[in-house]
C-alpha cells in the first residue's frame, strides 16, 4: 500500500492510498496518490461545508465531519474477486477510516449486482447474505464505482457520486493529455506493446496465413 496525507483548510486531515494503478501507462504510483489527494480535499470541503451549514445545507446537514471511501478498478475484469479489484480509498476527518467497512461492502455488492447496493438493501434482500451491509447506496458513473459512508444515505450516495464523477473526469483529462503528446499509437504502454494478457491469449497460435 502507498498512500499520501494532508489537512484540509478547514483542519480536516484527509489520507489516500492506492492499492492497483491500472493508469500506469499515464500515471506514476505517486502521481495517482496527487490525484486521489486533490479529489480527497475537494470531498473535504464540501463534507465541512455541508457539516456546518445547518438548515441551510442543500442535503440536509451533514452530522460528521467525516468519511471514508472505497473507489473500485473500473479496469478489473469480472473474474477478479473484489478484494483484488480495489483501487483505493480516501479517508477524511479523525475517525473516517472506521467507516471503510461500510464503504467497502457497498462497493463490493455494487460491483458483485451490477447496480446500486441500496436496491439490494430496499427492494432485493434475498441478494444479501450473511455479513453483507444493511444500509446505503452506493455510485456508479461510467463504470466507476464508489462507496462511501458516515453520513445519510442520500448523502453518502451524493458523496460517492461526486468522487466518482470528478475521478473518472480527471482520467479523461489525463488520457487526452496522454494522447496528445504521444500522437497516433495502438497501445497505451510506455513502449506501444499489448499486455500480457492479450499476448497469451494467442501463444497457443504459431502457424501463419496461407
């Protein structure tokens, strides 16, 4: 695990830390960690605000000013089991980190459904076994899934959906970025080859076109 910290403006102390990189080929170890940290710390302030809004939060107040998350490898095949398929977490305030199982087992039952796990929850029990979570939905934008927990449902599911959706813009960003400086290349690998994976699939094949 490598992981980067900071304290938020406001005093909040915000941790990252990325467990896969799939977006090697664009970002360093380190530099996922930066990203992760910057998203962390708008999450950070938007948690404060809304913590000390009173009535005058959009969403309701938020009760803690704190948080964890878990953000899943949208890259991840299905076959991937979802202690494996993990792409990192973000921890906000003093105590977030005690809210990661929560986090972690909506994102899991997300990935494991295929949809929100607060359908599970309300509508679908019986896709729920024994040490699954009882409360929460959970986000997906454009395959990216997040967990998060500490606050209301709704308000864990707007937090979830604002990490997912400011990470899968940041990737994009980054890929045209990539793209750009690298021009009109197959494969997104520093030297222009395929993956593994793609060349063991056709190992077993050695003859040649007639």
């Amino acid at each position: 695990m490598t992981g980067a910290e900071t304290v938020s403006p406001d005093g909040l102390k915000v941790h990252v830390a990325h467990r896969r990189n799939p977006y090697a080929y664009l970002l360093t170890g380190d530099q996922l960690n930066a990203l992760l940290l910057e998203l962390a710390l708008r999450r950070a302030a938007a948690i404060w605000r809304n913590h000390t809004a009173g009535e005058r939060a959009p969403r309701g107040a938020y009760p803690r000013p704190m948080m964890g998350f878990v953000l899943m490898d949208a890259t991840a095949g299905p076959w991937v089991p979802n202690d494996s398929a993990v792409l990192g977490v973000v921890v906000i305030g003093d105590r977030g980190h005690a809210y990661l199982p929560n986090a972690a087992a909506k994102a899991g039952c997300h990935r494991r459904l295929g949809r929100n796990n607060g359908e599970a929850v309300h509508v679908d029990p019986h896709r729920l076994g024994t040490g699954d979570f009882r409360y929460g939905h959970s986000a997906e934008v454009r395959g990216q899934i997040v967990g998060a927990s500490s606050q209301s449902p709704d308000q864990d599911l707007h937090e979830a959906g604002r990490l997912a959706a400011d990470f899968v813009a940041a990737i994009g960003e980054r890929h045209l970025a990539w793209e750009h400086r690298r021009g009109p290349e197959d494969w997104l690998s520093p030297d222009n080859t395929p993956a593994p994976e793609y060349r063991a699939m056709i190992d077993w094949y050695s003859g040649a076109p007639s």
